[in-house]
C-alpha cells in the first residue's frame, strides 16, 4: 500500500479505527480551501492534480534523483547523471496530487572535474518546472529559475582537515580565510536531506548498513569543515553554521525511521512517508522534536531535548509531529490528583495545569495529518512517549546527576559527540 500513496501522492494516515477522532478530523482536512480573499483561488481546494515537475540544469551539474512522492517519468537528457539517489535516471516525474506542504528532495551531482577549475565567476543555474491542474480545472505551470555562483577551493584545501601546517584549522597568519560552501552551509536542509536518503536506503539495504553510512557521512563533513589541529581532539570547533547538525543525526539515529524496535511494519512505512513529503521545519520536529517546560516560575520555556528536563514539579509539552504529550512532573500529578487546581487559592496551578493544553490543542490544530495527542504522568506506562525521546545524559548506569533516569543502553549526545570528535581530527 505504501508504494501506492507514494506513486499518487496520496495520503497517509495512522489509527486504530475509523471512527476514530484522529482518521476523521485528517479526513476534513484533506478538502481544506484557501482564504476567500485570497485572489483567484479564494474558496477553491488547497490540493491540485496531475502534478509533474522537470528540472533543468547548466552544464556542470547533473540531476541525481528525486525523493518524495514522486513517480519517474523516465525522460532522459543531457542533465541525467548515471548516478542515482533515490528516484533517478531522469529529470521529470509525476507528482500526482499535490498540496502547499508538499516537498520533494531533488539531489544533484557535480560532473565538472575538480583537476579543471570553472573560470572565475561562472554561475550555475537550475529551474524548477512544476505543472498541475488547479482545483477550478486550469492547468498551471510555475517556473522557478535559481542562480548563484560556483567556488573554487585554493589548492590544497580539500585535503582532510583544514588546518595549514602553522596553525589552526581555517586560518593562516592569524587571518581566517572565509569560505563560500562553509558559510552558506544550511544545516537543518541538510539533516533533512540526509534523513530522506537514508530512510530510502533502508528499503534495499539492512539498518546497521544505513547507520554505518550515516556515520561515515558525518565523520567526513566534521574531518572537511571543522577547524582543529591533527590528532588534537581539544583543539575541535565547528562553526554556528555546523554546530547543530551532529546533534540532528544524533537524534536521526535514534528515532523511528531508523530504529524499528517496537514499530509494526504499517507503523514503519507511514513515518517514513511522511517524512519524505513534509517540509524541512516539520521534518526537523520528527527527526528533533521539540519540548517546553511549563513551571510557577515563568512563561514557558524552550527546554533541552533531556532526560535533565525532567523535573517533578515541572510540565512538559512534547512535540514529535505524529504525538503531542503533555507530561506531568511527579509533583505536578500528585497536586492535581488531590485536587488542588479545583481549589481558588490555587488558581495559579489550575492555570500550569491548562497553559500546555491550550499550546498542544494550538499545535494539533494546525498540523495534518492530525497527531495522536496523550496525557501522561511521571513513571506511568504512557510516560514512555517523551522518555524514548530523551537524550539519556542520566541512565540508571549513571552516578549522581539531576532529571529522570533513562532505562537504556544507548548512548548520550556527550559520548557521541567525544566519538565523532576523535574519529574527524585522526590524520
């Protein structure tokens, strides 16, 4: 069934019934309209049909493949690379049904050889030909032409690692020398990017291999454009534009498109669709989901994805794109089951109690398909849907150390990042 979402650009949703409220309210959605003051689609459905998308690309670069709900079209030129990532083999293929959110991964391969550099100022261009019939019944053709310029990297900067021999990584006479890619390097595309081809390496190719590929890709990307000095694990640094990307795939590891302990097969198949058609922002809740703690102390506050977040008298609002959990501290669950908030004296903690619904009924309202929405008090069975999510810096291996304790064998953020760390600065 998936291989039929996939090749129409259907949809996907995940329920226990179809009576259930999560089925039905997706459902609703699917014929959603746009504003009515919106000029010429001003009432008419979101979703378009028959929709195809052609790119075209200057002569230094070729089109690898596509990833998303898209069939091939099988149409071959000049701009086909022989070789493939993901869909490939070709520069046009069939999208089916399309809505705003729908996004494809299209992946590039350059064929310019690096012993000919391209001449100074040389510009590449791409453009994106997406046609679709309209909901009033028009066909529409949207052309998005992009443009920007190549860089050639001065010799002997390719080599692993970037610091000279006098110096640290990225700097020569104390004046650092900026780099193009290394500046307008998008970390959250790229996480998105790279999640796309694993999951779709995982249809072919078994789990640990993909896992071992993912490492290897980072290892590679902090050995490039880090600065350290060989051999020196102290002297690593990644810049602003890097420093979450290690984090990301830290999380991407861990989570439900790549470890499938405890997912049925249909569970399997619809994580991995939707991520291969949301947008980068939703896809980075998925891989990284995002947490806010809710205490007396102030307004809600961006919390750290944690097991350190995990306070008693604190409640925490996860959100994982598919489940949206309000948590209650030990404290928190305690007060409420004795009926405190019920009490006027108490008023500030009915309004604690009522802050992350009011957030989460927000979040559910405006995310499609609808998530699973769940309730859960500190060390109660359903609690298990934030700890899984949890980065584990507390273990029940673990001495000391303040939050929840993680019952697992994985590892922390700490002792990946020391990994990655000494495997990048090896010369």
């Amino acid at each position: 069934m998936g291989e039929l979402v996939e090749a129409t650009g259907g949809y996907m949703v995940l329920g226990d019934s179809f009576g259930q409220s999560v089925f039905k309210e997706s459902l609703r959605r699917v014929f959603q309209t746009f504003d009515n003051d919106i000029p010429e689609d001003g009432g008419k459905m979101q979703m378009a049909f028959g929709a195809t998308l052609e790119v075209l690309t200057s002569r230094e670069f070729k089109v690898s493949g596509a990833i998303g709900p898209v069939t091939s079209l099988g149409k071959k030129g000049p701009n086909v690379s022989d070789l493939e990532v993901g869909r490939g083999g070709t520069n046009a293929w069939s999208l089916g049904g399309v809505d705003p959110s729908t996004t494809i991964a299209v992946y590039f391969d350059i064929t310019n050889p690096g012993t000919s550099p391209l001449p100074e100022g040389k510009r590449r261009f791409i453009q994106f030909l997406t046609k679709y019939q309209h909901a009033n019944g028009r066909t529409r053709l949207r052309t998005t032409t992009l443009c920007g310029p190549w860089y050639n990297p001065p010799p002997g900067e390719d080599r692993k690692g970037s610091a000279p021999p006098s110096g640290m990584g990225g700097y020569s006479g104390g004046i650092e020398q900026p780099n193009p890619v290394k500046l307008s390097f998008d970390q959250e595309a790229a996480a998105v990017l790279l999640a796309r081809v694993a999951v779709h390496r995982t249809e072919t190719e078994d789990v640990a291999d993909v896992l071992r590929w993912v490492d290897r890709s980072l290892i590679r990307l902090a050995s490039k454009f880090a600065d350290y000095i060989p051999d020196d694990p102290n002297s690593f640094r990644l810049s602003p534009e890097f420093s979450l990307f290690p984090q990301f795939i830290f999380h991407l590891r861990r989570s439900q498109f790549l470890q499938l302990f405890n997912s049925s097969p249909d569970e399997a198949a619809y994580y991995r669709y939707i991520l291969s058609r949301e947008n980068t922002t939703n896809s980075l809740v998925m891989i990284q989901p995002t947490l806010l703690s809710y205490s007396f102390s102030g307004p809600p506050q961006p919390a750290l994805l944690d097991s350190q977040s995990v306070r008693p008298d604190t409640i925490l609002l996860l959100d994982t794109f598919f489940h949206v959990v309000v948590f209650h501290g030990e404290t928190c669950a305690a007060w409420r089951e004795q009926r405190y908030h019920e009490q006027e004296e108490h008023v500030a903690f009915r309004n604690l109690l009522e802050a992350p619904q009011a957030d989460a009924q927000t979040i559910m309202d405006n995310r499609f398909p609808v998530p699973r929405y769940i309730v859960c008090d500190q060390h109660k069975s359903e609690a298990r849907f934030l700890m899984a999510k949890l980065n584990p810096s507390v273990t029940h291996n673990s001495e000391g150390g303040s939050g929840a304790q993680v019952f697992t064998d994985d590892v922390s953020l700490r002792v990946f990042m020391e990994h990655l760390i000494k495997l990048s600065v090896q010369s």
